[in-house]
C-alpha cells in the first residue's frame, strides 16, 4: 500500500522525439487503456436507480462517443509522433495488434487504428476514410500479458494471502468505515478489494451525468478514490504478484526487442506493437517497472510507450508515460538504469520479476 512504503519518486521530464532520435528509433511497443464507457452492471450497488440497462443506450461497459473520439485520437497522435518511422500504408508485417477478449478493448483498437492508418493511394476503396484492419486477441484463460486476473488462478491466492498479513491487516483498518458503508449498502461483505470496482461506478454514474444517490457523498470520491489506487499496490504487494501483475507483459516486450537485436524477430521489418488493454495494464506495468508512483486512476486512453533504439551502437529503452498532464508523453527514468537503458541492463535490472511460465498457474 502507498504509505506503507518508502518511495523515492523520480523526476519525470517532457521529452519530444526529434529527429536524431527518430533516426535511431527501430521498434515501438504501446499498452493503453480503452476510452470513457458506461458502468459494468456489477460496479452499481444493487439499489441504484439507473441500475437499469436502458439507461445505457449503447449497454453495461461499453465506449461512449466521447470514449471512442478518444481512442481515435491516440491514432492520431502516434501517427504525428511517429509519422517518419511508419510507413504512409498498412501492411500486415508491420504491426501487431492485440487486445483483451472484451468488446470495448477491442472496439478501442479498432479506433486506434482508424486514426494511425487511414487509407491513401490504392488503400482507398471507397468513400469511407476507413480501412479494416486485423488484429488477434486470446481467450481469457490463456492471455496472462493482458487479462493476468482471469488467466492465472494462483494470482487470486495470493492476493488472499497478501489481504491476511498482519501488516495489510493494520493498513485496511483505515477503511474500516468505507468498508462497512459497502457491505450495508450492497448486501455483501466487502473487503478491501471491493471499494476498487464500486469507485468506477460511482466515477462513471458521474462522468455521464446521472445524480449519485445522497449516501454516496460520504464515501465518494473520498475514502473510495484512495482504496481504489490502494488496489494496484495491493496487486503488485510481492515479487511474485508483480511477475504475474506486469512480469509477462514485460518479458514480452523485451523478447520483442531481443529477436529484433539479434534478427529471429517475425517478420523481421515489423515496427509497432498494439496491446489495447485496461487501466489496470497501465497502472500495474508501471509499478511493477519500479518507474511511477501511481496516485490516480490512469486516464481513459493513458497509455505506455515503450521505445527500442540504437544509439551509437548500443540497442536500449526509451520509457514514455501519455498521462495527458502535458503536450506530449512525459519521459521516464529506467530504476538503476536511466532514462535510455540497455536492454540487456533493463534485463538484468528486471530479472526478480521476469516471470517463468510456471508463475501462472491456471
């Protein structure tokens, strides 16, 4: 949990990408969160007057107009920032994209392409200033890179675990009153995992202008807010959880990098990678890199950039964080790397939480 730890929080910087190092730039790796939605039926208490669906004309959890014009839009922005470094048309050995087996994850890439590739030249194939690009996605049981909850059941335990140490146990204490406020209110006894999925539909019953009941006000946004953030630190609380919460991920990234650098990466000319994912992938990769203290929620559309370049001979990390507090994606320093790592340091630096296939137990 955040104050139970001793954090040394690191400068961040704004960092454009120039053209020195647009030259030097070889491969992208970008993890973002879907756009503004309506609220999942299970985040409204159970008396909630616009429980209903009807309320919801697109339905429970799926993107708004405005969540959609945001995900276009991050389209857009990798197109400007990397409009030199990509090529004008889409060709399918140039980019991976993948998401969640959820529909606003998938939807939110379909955006994202939209707004990075739209059709040129003889892509144009009729009025419509819109290609249909593939992507690929894995059932919920098997994409521990994305969907780590639902993928490894042992992910669960130890969470349980972590929620019976003495230490946690004191920290929760704090919640005491919020906790017995849900448990009154929803019929079920909430722990101190519950406060994180109520605070997004209080968040979303906000954000679409639907009134909060008057009961709320005494929960929402304070204690709720900060139980929430406590969630992802209570998911990254052990070396262990943090190679399932981010570890796989990672180690993904960095593979990429690696078959890149020593030429085994298929196919060999592809520059991009896509995950379309949830706040959770953005939060919890950036804890468990040790390279941001997470104090919010992350934004609709937030997303990590990871960059791999070759710089005087030397193959390393640029690590960028879209948080839209500034013009452009803010730089971030490396832990006892800096702000452009080698890979092979940033390996060796991340080794207690690169994740052997056996830490997902499913």
């Amino acid at each position: 949990m955040r104050s139970m730890r001793f954090l040394i929080v690191l400068p961040i910087f704004w960092v454009s990408l120039s053209a020195s190092s647009a030259d030097t730039l070889k491969q992208v790796h970008v993890v973002f969160r879907h756009g503004g939605r309506n609220p999942d039926e299970s985040s409204l208490t159970p008396d909630c007057p616009y429980k209903n669906e009807s309320y919801y004309p697109e339905g429970y959890g799926q993107l708004t107009n405005q969540g959609k014009l945001t995900e276009y839009n991050i389209g857009v922005r990798l197109r400007k920032r990397y409009d030199s470094f990509l090529t004008d048309t889409w060709n399918i050995n140039y980019i991976e994209a993948r998401t969640t087996d959820t529909n606003r994850t998938k939807q939110s890439l379909e955006l994202v392409l939209a707004g990075l590739y739209p059709p040129v030249g003889t892509q144009k194939w009729g009025t419509l200033a819109w290609q249909p690009i593939p992507y690929n996605y894995y059932p919920v049981a098997q994409e521990k890179e994305l969907l780590f909850w639902g993928a490894c059941s042992n992910y669960w335990t130890q969470i349980n675990e972590v929620l019976e140490t003495p230490a946690i146990v004191e920290y929760g204490k704090r919640y005491t009153e919020l906790l017995n406020v849900l448990t009154e209110k929803t019929g079920s006894e909430a722990t101190l995992l519950s406060p994180f999925n109520y605070y997004f539909g209080f968040l979303v019953l906000e954000q679409l202008g639907f009134p909060l009941e008057s009961w709320v006000d005494d929960i929402y946004p304070e204690p709720i807010h900060s139980a929430a953030v406590d969630y992802y630190y209570l998911i990254t609380n052990t070396t262990s959880l943090k190679q399932i919460a981010g570890g796989f991920l990672i180690r993904k990234i960095l593979e990429d990098a690696e078959a890149l650098i020593n030429g085994t990466l298929s196919p060999a000319n592809r520059k991009l990678f896509l995950y379309s994912g949830h706040e959770m992938n953005v939060a919890t990769l950036l804890l468990t890199l040790g390279a941001y203290h997470v104090t919010d929620i992350p934004a609709y559309g937030s997303h990590v950039i990871v960059e791999v370049h070759k710089i005087d001979g030397i193959w390393g990390i640029k690590l960028f964080f879209e948080n839209y507090e500034s013009s452009e994606p803010i730089a971030i320093r490396i832990p006892n790397c800096g702000y452009f790592c080698s890979v092979s340091s940033m390996s060796k630096a991340l080794r207690d939480i690169i994740p052997e296939d056996i830490a997902c137990a499913s």
